[in-house]
C-alpha cells in the first residue's frame, strides 16, 4: 500500500509550506531510518523506502509504512539524497 496520491497532493513543508516531491531514498539511507523507527513497531518491521523532499527547505520528510513523518526534527537533510542545500 502507498501513500494516498490525494494525500500527496494536499501536503507541504511545515517549514516553508513549499511543494513536496516524493523521493526515493538511497539504500543505507533507508537502513539507517528503519533502526530508528524499529523501536515504534512491536509486531512488524517498519518499511521505508520513500521520502518527500522540499525544494525550498532542502528537507526530506521520510515515509514510514506509508506514512509521512512530517516533523521538522524528524526530516533529513537534503545531503541525505545527494542534493545540495538551498
């Protein structure tokens, strides 16, 4: 199951309020992520595999089991996908 498209299109960057791309995160990006958030599933293993990155906030806002993690503590940098800051 994905993230609802609807959804997607109605989201922004808590910081900026600026347009969100769905993003994929590179592999040890995503390993690293799912040790964080392994502590918040008892029963299942969290999947990440995707994020959303804002341009103007050079953040990426992981997803988690389709879920969007959409706290400014808790995003990434933009370095985190290779891209340089804003």
């Amino acid at each position: 199951m994905a993230v609802d498209p609807e959804l997607l299109e109605i989201l922004v960057c808590p910081k900026t309020k600026g347009a969100l791309e769905l993003v994929e995160l590179p592999a040890e990006v995503r390993s690293s992520l799912t040790e964080k958030y392994r502590e918040h599933f008892r029963d299942e293993e969290p999947v990440i595999e995707q994020g959303l990155y804002c341009a103007a906030s050079s953040l990426v806002y992981p997803i988690v089991s389709d879920i969007p993690i959409m706290l400014i503590e808790e995003a990434l940098p933009a370095a985190a996908l290779g891209r340089p800051a804003s």
